[in-house]
C-alpha cells in the first residue's frame, strides 16, 4: 500500500475526536512520567481497564517511582500483581525497574528504540512512552490497534504472519499525523487506544458514531467482522492439576494453610499455591498412610490461561500444627490474615478465601 492510497484524513480527525470526546479521566493520563506511563502500558496489557483502576493507585502508593520497584523484594511485587493475571509481567516490570536503575543511572530511555531494549517492553508499549512521554512521532500496534487499522484499510494480510504483521505497522508509521506537537501525539496515540477500547470493538463495533466511518473501507464493503483476518487460532491445551491443600484446624487462632513459591520457569513462577500433583495418586502418595483417608475432594475448579485450560482438584486435608509438613523448597504455613501479603493466583486466593 502506497503513502497517497492511505486515508490521511485519519490522523487530523482522530486527534480531533480524541480531543472532543475521547477517555481524559483516567488516573495514568495527564502526565509525561515515563514510570506512570510504563506501569500502565503493563497493566492494560491483557487486563480490563476497569480492573487495572484499582491496581494502579496501590502499586503507585506501594512502589511510588521506579527506584522503590527496584528495591522491592520479587515477594512484594507479586503481592501486589496478585489477581491481574499473566505475572510474567510483574517479573518483567521488576527486572525492567532494576535494569533502568543499574544501567540507566534511573531514568528510562527517551526513544522508542531503546526502551524496547529494556525487559518486558515491545515495540507498541516502547512506542506509546515515547509517544506520551517524549511526544516521539512513533505508532503504537497493540492488538485493539491492529483491528482498527485492519478494518480502516481492508487491509487483507494475514496477521498470524510476521509479513503481513511488519506491513500494517509501515501503514501505522505512514498515517501518523504530520509534523505533530507533543500534545498532537498524545492525543493521536491516546486516541488510537480509545477507538480499538470504546468504538471499534471486537465483536460489536459501533460504525454508526465513530469518528472515521466515512474513511472505513471495511465498512463500506460491509464487511467489517471479516476483519482482522487471522488464520491461527489459538489451540488450548487441557490440564488436571491435583492440589494438596493442607489446613490447620481453627480452633485457636486463625487457620493455616500450607503453601509452596512455584518455580520458574512455568505456570504461576513465583506466586504461592498449595503443592501441585499431576495425578491423585502422586498426590496421596506423599501422605502417611494414616492420613491418606482423612483427604477430602473439593468441587473442581476451570481456569483458563492463554494457552490452557486448567482443571484444578482441590484435596482438602486438615492436620494439627507439626503433624506433617510435605518436604518443599520455598514452603510455609501461612496464616489466614497473612494471605494478602502473599501473590496468589486468583483461583486459588478464591479458593483459599472460603476455607480459612
Ligand atoms: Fe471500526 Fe466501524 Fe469505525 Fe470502521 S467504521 S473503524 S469498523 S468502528
């Protein structure tokens, strides 16, 4: 696709929409604070906006600039990540604050290009810091993005394909708005994120008030849930997870639970979880013979990871403080009114929360 085949009304009137009626009261906007920015580029990565409204303020509070992060024990960090989901990012953002403290002297990179260096930053969250912070004249491609342009342009690639995927970013760089202020392209890059979240949504886009209807060619063609086109779709594979959790009575006190840090690399790396079987019988086969009776199935839980889907049995076993303990590196029993303090991964904290 040529530069003159581009729609290039699109820059000009996406800014102006954006100025006129786009998001402007969320907490991360109205700054040009490279971590403010980063930490919510993070968040809003595969989580709601409306969830991530309630972690950020928090972590904020908890982690106040990019020195503190650094510092944070990994514990603290995913205690605080806890129930955002896909916490390779909370590893990533810690390692990236450590990064930009020891080989930055603690201020991030101003282009575009050098902040993807940086741990856990790609190319559309390195673009929208530089864009916001630094007004560089960059385009961000996040996936609400790639549907907008692809149903802007027809644009017929398909985006399971690296091609296909580096062609709709040249067309991104190409309708960026010409010799834009600082302020242009916050509004233009602000406004990119507001179309894909608020207008043209996946599966019920509102053609009729958006802003560059007259310039959609999917939407001429009347075909606009035929875009994006994507051949690959995402396979997940079914897993039964068996977990032993282990409770104290709680006849004095609070009840404990018996928990174990995950190992990385793998699902959950670093959060706390009751120890995991891949069968039953190996989970009963680390208790005494005795106790092996005393077990207790609880209703199955589903949760869905990108690419899985876990089933997960919870084993209920009660025993005294000191009567067994299954032997585990990074363990503990932890109290009920200790559990927030601890990243837990939300089926289990669900889980946790209705027995102690
Ligand atoms: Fe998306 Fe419809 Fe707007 Fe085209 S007209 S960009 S399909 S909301």
């Amino acid at each position: 696709m040529t530069r003159a085949s581009l729609p290039l009304e699109f820059a000009p009137r996406l800014i102006e929409w954006q100025r006129r009626a786009g998001r402007s009261g969320l907490p991360w906007q109205h700054t040009r604070d490279p971590y403010r920015v980063w930490l919510s580029e993070v968040m809003l990565q595969q989580t709601q906006v409306g969830t991530v409204l309630s972690y950020f303020p928090r972590f904020l509070e908890r982690f106040p600039d990019v020195k503190a992060l650094a510092q944070a024990l990994p514990d603290d960090v995913m205690a605080m990540w806890s129930g955002l989901g896909y916490y390779s990012r909370a590893r990533n953002l810690h390692r990236c604050a450590q990064v930009v403290m020891s080989e930055h002297a603690g201020v991030f990179p101003e282009t575009a290009a050098v902040l993807q260096t940086l741990p856990g930053i790609g190319a559309s969250t390195a673009a929208a810091i530089a864009a916001f912070c630094h007004g560089e004249r960059v385009s961000i491609l996040d996936g609400n993005v790639r549907r907008v342009l692809s149903r802007l342009l027809a644009f017929e690639g398909d985006l399971a394909q690296a091609g296909p995927q580096r062609e709709l970013w040249n067309i991104a760089q190409a309708l960026l708005p010409v010799a834009p202020s600082p302020d242009d392209m916050t509004a233009y890059t602000q406004g990119l994120m507001d179309l894909g979240a608020t207008v043209c949504q996946r599966s019920r886009p509102a053609c009729a008030i958006c802003p560059v209807q007259s310039l959609c060619r999917a939407h001429a063609a009347g075909e606009v849930q035929r875009f994006p086109v994507k051949t690959r779709r995402l396979v997940r594979r079914f897993e039964r997870w068996w977990l032993l959790v282990l409770r104290t009575p709680p006849t004095s006190g609070s009840a404990r639970v018996w928990l174990e840090r995950r190992p990385a690399p793998g699902i959950w790396a670093g959060l706390y979880c009751p120890p995991v079987f891949a069968a039953e019988d190996a989970l009963l086969g680390v208790l005494p013979e005795g106790l092996r009776a005393a077990v207790h199935a609880l209703p199955t839980v589903t949760h869905s990871l990108t690419h899985r889907e876990l089933h997960l049995h919870p084993m209920l076993l009660e025993v005294p403080p000191g009567s067994f303990e299954p032997s585990a590196d990074h363990a503990q029993w932890v109290a009920a009114d200790a559990l927030g303090g601890h990243g837990l991964p939300t089926p289990v904290r669900l889980l946790l929360a209705s027995l102690v």
